[in-house]
C-alpha cells in the first residue's frame, strides 16, 4: 500500500471538488496536507475539520496562487505551521471556465486562464524549487484536462491554456530529473462535481455513452492517481500525460 508518511503536500484548490478528493486521499495515505484555498474558508475549514475526524494531519492555507508575494508568504506560513518544507505540489486550482467563441473572445480571456494553468505552477515552483534540490527529492503534479486532445468548441481559451501545461510538464521534467524531482501532468475525463450542478442529467448521460468503461469518473479516480504519482513506487516516472478518463482518450 502507498504510504505517504513524512511527506508535506500542497493542494492548490483543495477544498472543493477533486481538490478536496486529492487533499482527503493523501492525508489518509499519511501526509501532511495543506489545503490551499484562495477565498471560501468554509469549505477549507469544512475540509480540516474531516481531517481531524480521521484523525489525518494538515491545514488550511489562504493564498493567491496567481500573485507571486501571496505565494511567497504563503509558503512562509506553511513552514510555520509544520515546520518542515513542501516536497509536493499539486497544481490543481482553477478559476471560471466561460464557453466563448472565436467572435466573443478576448485576449484577456485567454490570459485568465493561462493565469491559473500556466503562471501560477511557474510562481509556485519558483518557490519550492530551493528546499527541493536540497532534498534531492520532489513531486510536481499538475492536473490537466481531456480536452488537450478533444479541442471541445467554444472553449478554446481553456483548451489553449491546458495545452500549454503538457509542454511545461516535459520540459520541466527534463530540467528537474537529475535533482530526484518528477514532474507529471493527469488528465481528467468530465467528473461532475460542486461546479457542475447546473448541468441536465441528459448531458451526463450523453458523456457517459461514449465512455469505453462506460461509466463516469469520480473524483477518487484522479485522487488515486494523483497518489500514485507522489509515491516513492512512481519514482521512475516523469514527463508523462496521464489521462485518467475510462479511455475516452489515450495518452499524449
């Protein structure tokens, strides 16, 4: 069984939806989790007070992912809280995803969302990277999308952004190998979670049918994946696109 003790992880957005999947999974898997969130301290506080129930380790940790001082102070309290330096990322926060055309688009659209899929794993790294390459050791996650290979319509600021993590991935991979740091990125199938509740049972069910296991994901799917990936049994994997979607795509 993956043991993650020892371990000091950060979730972005891991309050809710599979964020919050990923962060319970790792605090059961005996790490350290801190469960960063950017304004709902609700759901984090909601999210910790699970912890404590199952009697798991971690925190809640209020950060603009996006800004490069709230990181830095950010992290700083991270250390206060448990003394001891993050050795995992999971780049998992996101902000809204609106359907535009090619007419309706802006370029700021498109910056929006390379704000959260591309800047914010940079500024986050950048951080990290120190107390990493000492340790010699260090897990970078990052959770993409299926829609890298499907180029869903309408949607091209998301998908253009999402694109981008793969190339960051690999080469970010390639630059990090020799300090014992992987880099890997997990593409999620459609999971419905909190953000899709306004979406028509027919609409799940018209995904679900083109599903080779014919079922949907849930959100310990990606969690279980996401795990695995920051498990010492992973160590010899980095670089890679891992899509996590009942073969509705392969691997790019």
């Amino acid at each position: 069984m993956i043991n993650l003790k020892g371990r000091t992880v950060l979730v972005t957005g891991g309050s809710r939806g599979l964020g919050r999947a990923i962060s319970f999974r790792l605090a059961e898997l005996g790490a350290y989790v801190l469960v960063n969130y950017a304004h709902n301290k609700h759901h984090a506080d909601e999210t910790i007070e699970t912890f404590v129930k199952n009697g798991w380790f971690g925190a809640s940790l209020k950060g603009d992912i996006t800004d490069a001082s709230s990181i830095k102070n950010m992290i700083q309290e991270a250390y206060k809280i448990c003394g001891k330096s993050i050795d995992t990322v999971i780049n998992n926060a996101t902000g809204p995803q609106p359907e535009l055309s090619i007419e309706d688009s802006k370029w700021e659209d498109y910056l929006d969302q390379l704000n959260f899929f591309v800047k914010a794993p940079l500024l986050l790294t950048k951080e990290l990277l120190p107390s990493m390459k000492e340790k010699g050791f260090g897990r970078i996650i990052t959770i993409g999308s299926e829609v890298v290979q499907i180029g869903n319509p309408n949607f091209a600021n998301y998908v253009t952004a999402k694109s981008a993590q793969l190339g960051m991935t690999r080469s970010w991979a390639n630059e990090l190998g020799s300090y014992g740091i992987t880099v890997n990125l997990v593409n999620p199938g459609f999971i419905p979670v909190e953000r899709h509740q306004h979406l028509k049972e027919e609409d799940i069910e018209g995904y679900r049918r083109n599903v080779p296991l014919q079922r949907m994901g849930v959100p310990n799917d990606i969690a279980n994946t996401v795990a695995f990936l920051a498990s010492e049994e992973s160590g010899f994997i980095t670089g890679q696109s891992i899509s996590v979607n009942g073969g509705m795509t392969t691997g790019i």
